[in-house]
C-alpha cells in the first residue's frame, strides 16, 4: 500500500468512524504525527490511527496480515494484466489454491469469456479442477480478492493486543503534542473484512489504562465503536 492510499484509507476510517459515533468531526489536516487534526465545533485535537490485528505478532507486524497482503498483491498482479487487455469493472474472488501455476489459468480465462460483451450482473465460474476456483461477475466498479483471507475465527477478547498497542503509540505522545495540543487521541481499528482484523468484544469492554491518551477508540469495522476514556 502507498503512502497516499494508506492516509486515504484512514482518512476513510475517521470519516466512519465519527458517524457511527453521531460527532461532527471536521478533519483540518493530514499528518504523520499524529495522523490528523480534528475540529468539534470550536475544540480541536489530535487524532492518531493505528490498525490492530489478531494473530501472530512480530516486529515486522502481523504475521496473518502479511500473507494476506502477499496474496492480494498476486491478485493485483492479475487484474493489471487483465486490464492491461479489457477495460472491464468485474467482481473476482478466489477460492483455493494459490499456487502460480493455478493463477496462470486466470487472465487467458477472462479474456475467453469476453465480458466486455456481458451486461452487467453476468456471472461465470472457472473451476478446473487444479485446487482454484474462480467466481466471476460482470459490476459496474472493480472488487477482486481472496475469500479465504476473508472468513475465519473471530477473537473475542482482543484487550490484550488493544493495550499492546496503546503502549506502542504512547511511546511518541510527547511528540504528538507538539503539533496536536494536550488533547490527544488514539483510533484503533480493526478492520473484520479480513481475517488478520477479526476483533470483537462479546461482552461489555473492561477498562483500559489509556496511558496519556485523552480518548482511545476502538473501531471494530465496519460495525461498531467503542470509546475509552
């Protein structure tokens, strides 16, 4: 992910966030440190984002996280090489083996069925029996993934890696200060559409030592946000 994508994609999760939360967060501007400046009506504060994840952990990251963006790089590989051929908005998701020589199968696969000439909501299925299967429909903008990356267990008690990580990102308060005031808040977020992010708590949240941070959101996406403070 580019470093533009990424600020876009938190800018994205504040966006969210703040409406599941009825706040009229106005974000004022986009920084590395803290991420943002947000304004509610007339007080202003700094607001980190920091994603959270479920697993494994090393110091490079999630490991689970890790193998999901190994695959949806090989994904990307092959909508580029599609699109490189036909302009077409389709919805691919895959099943199975990843293996390359599976994946070899999947653009001249495309390219056959000549989609360009479907209308939308066309649907086709290529499963030959290699250990891939690949669904296929006709949209009218681009969605292509792993759905193996995208069903699993979902933990229920991710305090744990919610203080790791509050701990982490309370090491650079001081400098988030400096740019951001003395109110200065944590967005953690877990993000359930992949497996890596599947986060919840099943039951009432226990408290959290917020470690200087004025407020600590726990946005399990896409559904719901609980504040700490």
């Amino acid at each position: 992910m580019t470093r533009s994508s990424k600020k876009r994609l938190e800018r994205h999760w504040v966006e969210r966030a703040a409406k599941l939360l009825d706040c009229n967060w106005c974000i004022r501007s986009e920084r590395e440190c803290p991420d943002f400046i947000v304004s509610e009506g007339t007080h202003q504060f700094g607001l980190e984002v920091s994603e959270v994840f479920t697993g494994p952990q090393s110091e490079a990251g999630s490991e689970i996280r890790k193998r999901e963006a190994a695959t949806q790089k090989r994904i990307s590989t092959l909508q580029r090489e599609y699109e490189a051929s036909m302009k077409v908005p389709l919805k691919v998701s895959f099943v199975g083996d990843m293996s390359p020589a599976n994946l070899r199968t999947v653009v001249p696969n495309l390219i056959k069925e000549d989609l360009a000439s479907k209308s939308p909501g066309y649907y086709v299925v290529f499963d030959e029996d290699n250990g891939l299967r690949v669904h296929v429909k006709r949209e009218f903008r681009d969605d292509w993934f792993y759905i193996n990356d995208t069903a699993g267990f979902v933990d229920r008690n991710p305090e744990p890696i919610l203080a790791e990580r509050i701990k982490h990102k309370s090491n650079n308060l001081s400098r988030y200060r400096m740019f951001a005031g003395d109110d200065m808040r944590l967005l953690l977020v877990a993000n359930r559409y992949r497996n890596s992010g599947k986060l919840m708590f099943e039951q009432d949240p226990p408290s959290l030592d917020l470690r200087g941070f004025q407020k600590v959101y726990f946005f399990s996406h896409p559904e719901s946000v609980i504040v700490f403070d």
